[in-house]
C-alpha cells in the first residue's frame, strides 16, 4: 500500500516545522525567543473558561446539532449583523471545530478539477494547498507592500477568468498585517458582483486591528452577501486557538453542502466549548480590548526597533499581530536568513518565501509574546555573525 497521489498535493504550515526545531535547539539547553507561532500569548479570558467549566458540570458533553447549536449560532448571527451591518440568521451560521474547516468545506462544496481559484500571495499557506488537493488551480495575486500589502487591482482584473470560481480575501492579513483599504474593496465588489463565482472572506483577526475603523467586509456591500462566505471564530480575538472552533456565515444553499461534509468528518463541534464560545459573544469584552491594546504597543516598539537593524525595513501593520520585515537590504535570502537567525542567534521567525512566491525577501515575526522578549530578540539579532 502507499499513500493516495492527492496527499502529495496538500503542504504544511511552516510554523509548526520552525517550532519542531526551535523546540529541539531548547532541548540542547539553548534559549529560544519563539516569534514564529501565531497566536496570542493571553490567557483565554476566566469568564469562558468558567462558562466551559458549568457547561461540563451541567452534563454538555454529547453530541450537538451538526450546524450547531442554536444559541450559538443565534449570538453568531447577531454578532455578524451588528458588526458588519449586515442581515444574516442563523440557518446562514455553521459553528465547526476550528477556522479551517470552513476553507476546506466551502471549496469541497464549491469546486470542480480544473476550477480556478484567485487567492492572495504571500497568504495563509492552507489556502493553495486546499485548492492543489482538490485538483483545482491556484492562481496567486501579489500583495504589494506599496499598497500596504494590498491588491494591485489591475492584476487582480487580469488574474480573473471565466474558469473563477472563488476569491479569497484576508483582512487583516497573514502574514503581512495589511488591511484591504474600503475603496479597493469596493472596486474588487464590482469587479466579481456579476461573475459566476463565490468571495471566501477570511476576517479571523477581524477585531485585531490598529486602524482608526474597523476593516471594511465585503459582505457589507451590494449584492455582495449573497456572493460571500465570511469565516471568523474565537482562537484569536478570545485566545482559544486550542478549543478549536470557528464558524461561517454563509447562503443558506451552501450550507447544505457544508453540513453534509460536517457530518460525513465531525458529527459536531464539542458542545462544552460552544457554551464557552457562547459567553466568549455575549458576555464582557474589556479582555479582547486589552489584548489589543497591548499588541499594539508591541507592535509600535518592535517594528521601531527593527528598523535599527541593519538591512531590515517593517512597516508597521494595520492589524494582526505580526511584523512582515523586508530584508531584501541584507543580500541574504529569507530562507537562509530565517535558519540562521535561529540557529545562530536563537529567534524563531519564519521565511516569508514560506506564504508564497511573492513573500521571498521578507520575515514574519510574531509580536505574540511580551514586550521583554520582543526587545530580546531584537538585541539577539543585532549581536549575531
């Protein structure tokens, strides 16, 4: 037996390879500032964890509606239409264990082989891995950092064809922190609104931002709702990454594909956790504007700083918590940069080739972690030959 010829075409997050071998470096007794992982080093806030305490005692721990729970998904459509101005009930809402199973689901219910599908680059490297698994086309579009790494939209124009079935937005952006600005968003609404395909909008770092308003959706404009699957969850504006859940909000017609798919993988998300994520919507948010505060700070000191360093230029991001450095100045590939900054001076950051072609030349630094450390890796990085 071997393997089946489509898992060669699903790829990794580099991430979590950095952080293997950041860990075995720690083994060896060295020290390792970790600005590779992405996500935030706060605690879940105690209300939640109190909230999936209860709801453990109070006997939810069996199986779930597939979609999922009601209230849940009630408090998620509520959310989405007051903060994206938008109307959307709960049969648009699917509640699934983590954010990327709404990639995976909305593409196996949305594309063929030989689909085309227009997507960010550098970008979250599970998006052209999905498309190459199932058999459709990736088609990158560059994110420029003249643009505060946004679209140029005449390429975005010439990179759609009759073969487009989705496009994919993120913003605010991995790895870049860019922030699509509402104006190109409204001429990206006109280019797609009377095209034969679907918007994937990816808006996780959503309430991550350091604009003075909030990111603009695509949901929000005419005739765009019913043209957009909107992902968010709760792993990074409430620190959950390891509760894994996350949701889409989408036409109703899609989401009979996607609970098809739910059902056919999961059954349901873990009930105790969507209690949790229940109170995560409804209850005190002082906690998520504190984190954000504070990312903020960091992000305004860390990029200051590396800047300092020689051959490094940042801009600082409009939202996310991650500084994408170009270090074309260096004359050392990312690459190679990002193995030795590593090895030889014991920070973790990741080769921004690693996001996609259009991603060589830069670094992506996480500012996830304290002020102390950040300051730390910057002083390593200076001292290292």
């Amino acid at each position: 037996m071997k393997l089946a010829e489509r898992i060669a075409r699903l790829e990794i997050e580099s991430a979590f390879d950095v952080l293997v071998k950041a860990r075995a470096l720690e083994a060896t007794g060295r020290s390792v500032v970790h600005l590779e992982i992405g996500e935030p080093d706060f605690p879940t806030p105690p209300h939640i964890v109190d909230a999936a305490k209860l709801a453990l005692d109070q006997g939810w721990t069996r199986y779930g509606p597939t979609q999922g729970l009601p209230e849940l998904r009630e408090a998620i459509a509520a959310y989405i239409s007051r903060t994206r101005n938008v109307s959307v009930s709960e049969r648009n809402v699917c509640v699934v264990p983590g954010a990327k199973p709404i990639l995976f689901f909305s593409m196996l219910a949305l594309l063929e082989p030989g689909d085309e599908v227009v997507y960010p680059d550098p970008g979250f490297p599970i998006y052209r891995s999905m498309i190459q698994y199932l058999g459709a086309k990736p088609v990158p579009v560059p994110l420029l950092e003249s643009r505060g790494f946004s679209f140029d939209l005449n390429i975005l124009r010439d990179r759609l064809s009759s073969r487009t079935r989705l496009l994919i937005l993120n913003s605010p952006q991995n790895p870049t922190g860019g922030v699509i600005p509402g104006e190109d968003l409204r001429e990206i609404a006109a280019l797609v609104r009377d095209r034969d395909l679907m918007v994937l909008s990816d808006e996780i770092y959503s309430r991550i931002y350091y604009t003075a308003e909030a990111p603009a959706s695509i949901a929000t404009l005419p005739g765009m709702l019913e043209k957009t699957i909107l992902l968010d969850g709760f792993s990074k504006t409430y620190s959950m990454t390891g509760w894994r859940l996350g949701y889409g909000v989408m036409p109703e017609w899609l989401v009979e594909g996607v609970n098809k798919l739910m059902v056919n993988s999961n059954s349901c998300a873990a009930s105790f956790t969507q209690r949790a994520a229940l109170a995560a919507l409804t209850g005190p948010q002082i906690a998520v504007e504190q984190m954000v505060e504070q990312f903020r700070n960091r992000r305004d000191v860390f990029c200051r700083a590396l800047n300092t360093i020689p051959g490094f230029r940042c801009t600082p991001p409009g939202g996310a918590f991650y500084a994408f450095a170009n270090v074309e100045q260096t004359g050392i590939p990312s690459k190679d940069l990002a193995d030795r900054l590593l090895e030889r001076a014991g920070v973790a950051c990741l080769n921004g080739g690693s996001f996609g072609e259009h991603g060589e030349g830069y670094i992506r630094f996480s500012f996830a972690n304290s002020l102390e450390n950040l300051l730390e890796a910057i002083r390593r990085m200076k001292e290292m030959r």
